[in-house]
C-alpha cells in the first residue's frame, strides 16, 4: 500500500506526483445536485461505490440522503459495511464458494442485496444464505443492453427465476436490475434516450408479469450517469445507481446533452495531479503520470483547462503532451499540472488515497479501502 | 489492501477468482533463457522491476546473476531495497523535492542510480546528495526513440551533460541510458532490428565524444524483451534491462520473430485466473475479470488455449468472449479460466499478490509490494 502523497493542512501546490485530487466544492455540487434530482422524481438514490471505493466519500451521500450503496464485488461490500453502510446491493452475479460465503457473512450486520441470473446460483445462495442463518434479498437481473451484459431475458425467463427465489430457504425476491450499461457513454441523447426507453419498456413488462404471477416487485433498479434523469422520470424504476457523477471523466464529457451541446451536467472533481518531468522536443513535454497512473481504457486523459495540448503517448509511467498549434509547450521540467482522467472508475482503482482539496488546501486524505478488492 | 486469494498447498483449481497466477515452471524457464543470453553475451542483466514489483522474484533474478534491478518510480526502489537488492538503477528522470529527497536516501543502504536530461535536474540531485552525505550514480538518458520518450540529444548534448555531472558534488558520471521503447512492439524483427541498430549508433556516438572529453561511459544500458538480443550482440550495450520476457503478454506475442513467424522466446507465465459469471447467449459468456483484473491498454486478454474465443468488450468488472464460430461457449458458470493479459506490467499493479503454482498446486504468495507506487 502507498503512503499518502499529502497531509492535511498542506498547500494543494505542494502535494507530492502522482496523486489522485479530488475537489471537494465540486464534489459537493455533483452530490447535491444528483440527490436533488432523485429527490423531485421520487426515487431512492444508491450510488455506485465501485467508482470511489472509500467509505468517507459513501457517508456524503448518505448524509445527502441515499439509502445505500451499490458494489460490483464482496471485497466491495465488506469495506462499505464496514465504513457504516448499513444497506447494500450487489449489482452482479456472484460465484464461488468463498465469495458466497462472505457475501452471507455480511447479512449478520447489514442489508445485503445482490443480482442473479441463473437458476444454480440461486441454488447456491440459498445454500450460505441458511447455512450462515442470514437472508439475502436477490435481485433478476434482466439483460436490457443486447446481450452485452449479464441478465435473464426480460419478461417470462425473469418471472421463472424470481418464483425460484421466492420458494428458497434464506432468500427473498427484491425486484429488478436492469441497467443498461452501453447507453451511458452513447454520444447522441436521442441514442440513449431510445436505448433507455427499451429498457424501461422491458422492466415495465417483466413487473406487470410478475405482477400478474403474484409477486410483488419492490425495486427496479439500474441507471448511471449519462441517462440518470431518464430513468429518475420513467415512473416505472424506483432506484438510481449512478456514480461517475461524483468525479466525471473524459470520457462522460464527450456525450452530447440534449440540445446537442456539450453534456455538462456534473463538474469534474476527479483530477491527476503530475509533475512535468522532460522536455524532450519544445512543443512537447512528459508527466511523471502514464497508463499506471491514469487510465486510458476509455481514451486518453487532458491537462485540465488546455486544449490546446493533446495526449499523444505515453507509456506505464509516462504521458507525453504535445502543442496541437505547434506553439511551445507551456510548462517547465518541476511545474505541476492537473489532468482529467480519461475514465474515474480505473483510475480510482490505481490509488490508496484520495486527496481533498479545497480553496488551495488539503482538507481531506481519504483511503480508497477497496482499491484493487476485485473479489 | 487486498487479502490473498489463496493458501500455499491448496489445489491450483481452488484458488478464488480473479488472481494473479505465475507458472513458476515456465518462469524459472523464462528467468534462465535471458540468465543465459546476457552471459554469453557478455553483457550484464538488470531486470525491470516495474514489470513484477515483487522482492521474491527480484531475489529469483539475483540468485540467476542479475547484477541488481531497474525501476522507473523511487517507492519501487525503496521496495527493492528493503528486500535485500542492493544495486538499483531508476531508468527515469526525478523531479520533486520529495521524491528526491527519498532517492537521496536510500544511497545510505543501498547503490543507487537514476537517470537524468536536464541540468536543473542535475543541480537538485546534486544538492540531496549533498544534504544526504551520499553518491548518486548517474546516467545521461539520451533520445533515441524519435522524441516519443524523455531523453537529451545524443552527441554534444550529452556530453555537455555528463561533464555537468561530473562538475557536481555527491554526484558521479554512470554512462548512457539508451532504451528504444517503441521498438519493442514493433511487429516486423526487420523494422526492430533497424530501430535498435539506430539507438546503438547514437549510443557508440556519444561513447567516442565522452572518451574524446576524457569521460569514462562504464555503463551503457537499455534493451527490452522485444529485442534484448540486438543490445546484447551489439558491443555497445553494457547491460539488459528487460522485465516482461518474465511473464510475456498478448502483446508481445504479436511480434514476429527474425523468421517471420511467431515470436516464441519466451512462455507466457502470467495469467488471471477468472470465473464464468454469467451465459447471456449460447456462444459467449462472461468473466469476473473486467478492466480492472487485466489492463486492455495494448490489447485485450486471451483464454488460454482457447484461440476459437474472442475477447468482445466487457467493463470494469466483466470480460465478454464470444465464440469466432458461432459454436456454444465451451464454459458453464462457475468455471475457472485462464486469461492471458493484454499487457503484463499494468495488469501486474492491479493486484495485491502473486499466486504461484507448479504441478497444479499454490506453492507461493507473494506480495507486489510496489503495487501502486507511483511516486
């Protein structure tokens, strides 16, 4: 595990390179701001903590109003439970004897929820869920992204497996995921608006079918980022699950708002501070920040507020910026610079601390406890 | 931090998912192939610890004649150090009162060598030498890869350069870092060979002009696994500094070797164990190994001999491989596979611990204890 890049009290210049900033006005806003959108629409928020991973981060929300948290791994689960979230879901298919078993152990203090889509794993969770005397509430996850994810099909396969956990030992049936992750980073709005609008249809359809089989379906649940207010409006899901609204990325800042700008309805909060470390050619300069530090599964990341500088390489300890103008390179070998990552969520995933900034000064050093937990 | 995902003695089959497996066979047979090269070549060997950030493994080196290890990041040296290697060569450029200040210190315990391309740099280096009552060994980092990476100008710039060093206090003169990083995933053996044998020119360039000012280059570093035996036969290169021929990649298996085929030096010995966590249609299913269990940054992983599947996407937490036939996906949920990484080094940061197997059994855990450690 790394040792913090700061201290509180510091001056924001003075944190040491590479090190995960996180601006905590902004980060306030974004909170608020998704809280206020939940809260007009009449659903429950839950957000995503496989983006921030730290349990300080998920008491803002809770403070904020959100009924718990999401997670994608029981490593996950076990840092929020531990941090003081007493109501969480497991937004994905667990398998294995021994994550079984600690996702059951976590029933003994907390509400544990989790995602399933084929008939031995119910089996298989029954199992822990009586062996260890707990009850795990289980979600269908119907697959409303073209296959592109896990999921049972919409409709009667879903009814099938949710009577299934309705007639297991240690079980109860707690409604549907159904997040449709591609939409997110669809550019156009009227794309995700359209892709959305399918989900929403199949969840609709699967509820009345379940209804209609006598099983009440309290929770529909999926969302995030880029289509939260489609689904906070659809009257048909009763939960939101976004998280990339916390930080922002490069990525999300490429999708298109509804009048065809810019989608700008979050702040980036999230950046990577880095220190220009060679200057090889003077249209061009090299940050101690590469792949390792800052990831580019989604593409690459920019120097905050310049443009006018392009990622145009790097390497696993390296990012090279150059001049789009062929004008020189701003900065000197020691300046510091703040970049936006290309994607939060595995960059998040490189870091043990989150360093909170505010008005030019570290207030906050915050461990990302769930960093690399991938089991 | 997370826990390990097995027991020394477990059943190779048992170990929980997703983990980071070495074959601890086919890496002794990786460690002793380029032990051998470099000593029939006569050039010393420094593996590149930024590759497995583990002291176990750099001890396996040492005990084959590695003269010490590389690393790009002063927390990798101080792992390095504290695990008993006493020979270390940062192949990067320092910058930061803290990071310097570290590097400094650890010049009381163990050899310590970094790279310089500036003259600023070399005066802070001077100056913690200095404050620190130690020697920092360094090398002159020239450019030879067409301005892609750090690195002075061969020829003059050096020189001026390395008569700088030798100017400064707590400073000595340790020879030319020369690593062609492009060249080491360059497809054609041809386009590899003439890109090295570029970077050597330059290098026994700037030897004559050193030797010419009265400057002795002892050291003469660089090369990588795509190309170690170029630099090896070269005359000019002193030592290797190559790290992923211990694990190997999908990436590098896409080279192409002096014959036109395959590139086959060395066994791939590093994999992600993953679990079938979902089977959405008949011909494809899903992993819980997504982007943050193994890095897609060069490349998306493959199933271990199991070319007739293709990795389609995914996310942070899943893996999608579908089959190129259109045939039934050959794994039922709860079974284990065995990803190739895409590319080894940032798929190694990821994880916590090496699980190492031999004859199917866990025979080592070992942490990856510059995991992370970036600075």
């Amino acid at each position: 595990m790394d040792s913090p890049p700061a201290v509180v009290g510091m001056s924001a210049k003075d944190v040491d390179t590479p090190a995960l900033v996180v601006d905590l006005d902004a980060l306030d806003r974004n909170i608020a701001k998704m809280a206020g959108t939940a809260k007009s629409a009449g659903v429950r928020l839950r957000p995503h903590a496989k983006c921030f991973k730290s349990a300080p981060i998920a008491q803002l929300l809770l403070a904020k109003g959100a009924v718990g948290v999401c997670c994608q791994k029981v490593g996950e689960a076990e840092v929020m439970a531990a941090g003081g979230v007493g109501d969480i879901l497991v937004t994905n298919e667990i398998w294995g004897r021994s994550k079984l078993e600690r996702l059951a152990a976590l029933g003994h203090t907390v509400q544990i929820r989790v995602c399933a889509d084929d008939e031995q794993n119910l089996t298989d969770l029954s199992a822990v869920a009586t062996a260890y005397g707990v009850v795990i509430d289980v979600l269908v996850e119907i697959n409303v992204s073209g296959n592109l994810q896990c999921g049972v099909e919409a409709g009667a396969p879903a009814v099938e497996l949710a009577k299934r956990i309705t007639e297991l030992a240690g079980l109860t049936f707690g409604g549907l995921q159904a997040y449709d992750g591609p939409a997110q980073h669809t550019r156009a709005y009227a794309d995700r608006r359209d892709s959305v609008a399918r989900a929403i249809d199949m969840a609709a359809k699967t509820k009345a079918l379940l209804e209609a089989a006598g099983l009440r379906c309290e929770r529909i649940t999926g969302s995030g980022t880029g289509t939260y207010e489609l689904e906070a409006a659809s009257g048909v899901y009763t939960e939101l699950q976004a998280g990339s609204y916390l930080f922002m990325d490069v990525d999300y800042s490429k999708n298109c708002a509804q009048d065809g700008g810019p989608y700008r309805d979050f702040e980036h909060s999230l950046f990577v501070l880095a220190t220009v470390m060679s200057r090889p050619v003077p249209d061009a300069g090299i940050l101690d920040a590469g792949i390792k530090s800052s990831s580019v599964d989604s593409g690459p990341p920019q120097i905050e507020g310049r443009p006018d500088l392009e990622w145009v390489g790097g390497g696993d300890e390296h990012a090279k910026f150059k001049s789009r103008t062929g004008s020189a390179f701003p900065f000197a070998n020691g300046d510091k610079v703040r970049l936006v990552p290309g994607h939060c969520d595995p960059t998040v995933n490189l870091y043990d601390w989150f360093v909170g900034v505010r008005k030019g000064r570290v207030e906050a050093i915050w461990p990302i406890a769930a960093r690399g937990l991938n089991r």
